[in-house]
C-alpha cells in the first residue's frame, strides 16, 4: 500500500498493489499496523455501505459530539470524494480537498475525525464503502450545505446541472454557522 499525503497533510490517500492476470485481481485493502503508521492510532467500529446513481450528491456531513474518522473507497463507478477541515486549530481550517475515487483506480481516501465529508456521483451508478472509527449517532450528525459560498467547492457537476440532495442535505447550514473543533470534540464557529 503506498500512503500519500494531501494538500491538507491529515487526509491520506491510500493507493494498494494490484495483483492481476486473466483471472481477475487480488489487492490487501487494509491492514491495521501500517495504517497506524500512515494515518494515526484509531480502531473501526462499524462498516457502511451505500449506493447512488449519477448526479447524487450526499454531504457535507460530520457527526459533532461523537466525531468520526472515515476511511472511505468506491467498489462501483466513480465519485469525487471531498473533506472539510472544521478544526479551529488547524493550519487549514475551512478548507477543502477533493479527490477522484474510483472501482478502477481502487484507491482509498483516510479522513480523520474533525473533518466534514461529502461526495458526488460522476459515473452512472457507484458503491461507497466506508470504515468508521465511531458509531453513527443520530441526531449528532451535521450538514453543511455542498454549495456554501465561502468554501467554493469545486463540484464535477454532470452538464452543469444542480446535485440531487436529500432534505437534510438541502436545509443544510452555512459553514459559518456548524458547529467547528477546537480540538477533537470542542464547540467555535467558522468565519470567512
């Protein structure tokens, strides 16, 4: 597995060796000791699995009080996969990084806790599959609306035509006014 750090140095890019021949392939997605190494000292506790058709945008989420870090990849299609840092002590914080995730490229992307996450659907239909350091909680989750004006994420929109976005995501907040980490867990506001 080769790591690489990313414009905003805690997301970490993990691209695997790819064993292949006429029968298919074979690759080691995760191994627990060089993680720890790369990415940092965190235990998964649940595993996720969702799928989406084209134009479908689910994001920019975060839980708050029970923050999660996500080590996320794409088994189906293709999405452009984006992370927020909403650490107030953070060198970037309030800035973004997106990346291509892809069945093909098969790479995975480690977002740590602190971070809010979102992606787009840019093939016809994608399988996301997510590993989190943290329980899902309801009624702790945060959505920041995918089309803030002051975090100017630059979407691979299909024909320049609007995401499909849930409810929740549609009334999401303005990034000025979520709830942001002092440290991992502790409440400010990000102002632009």
């Amino acid at each position: 597995m080769h790591y690489e750090k990313l414009a905003i140095p805690d997301l970490v890019l993990l691209t695997p060796k790819v064993f292949g021949d006429e029968r298919g392939f074979f690759m080691e997605t995760f191994r627990q000791s060089e993680f720890e190494t790369h990415c940092g000292n965190y235990q998964f506790v649940q595993d996720n699995h969702s799928k989406s058709v084209q134009g479908i945008l689910r994001g920019l989420h975060y839980q708050y009080k029970q923050p999660q870090g996500k080590l996320v990849r794409v088994t189906q299609g293709e999405v452009f996969d984006v992370a927020v840092d909403m650490r107030k002590s953070s060198p970037t914080f309030c800035q973004w990084v997106g990346v291509t995730l892809s069945a093909e490229n098969k790479q995975l992307l480690w977002v740590p806790p602190g971070f809010a996450h979102g992606f787009y659907v840019t093939s016809e239909k994608a399988e996301f599959q997510y590993k989190c350091t943290d329980y899902y909680a309801p009624g702790d989750e945060v959505s920041i609306r995918w089309d803030d004006p002051q975090l100017k994420i630059e979407w691979p929109l299909i024909n320049g035509r609007a995401p499909q976005v849930s409810d929740k995501d549609a009334n999401g907040v303005a990034l000025n006014e979520a709830p942001q980490f002092t440290s991992v867990g502790a409440n400010t506001r990000c102002h632009g």
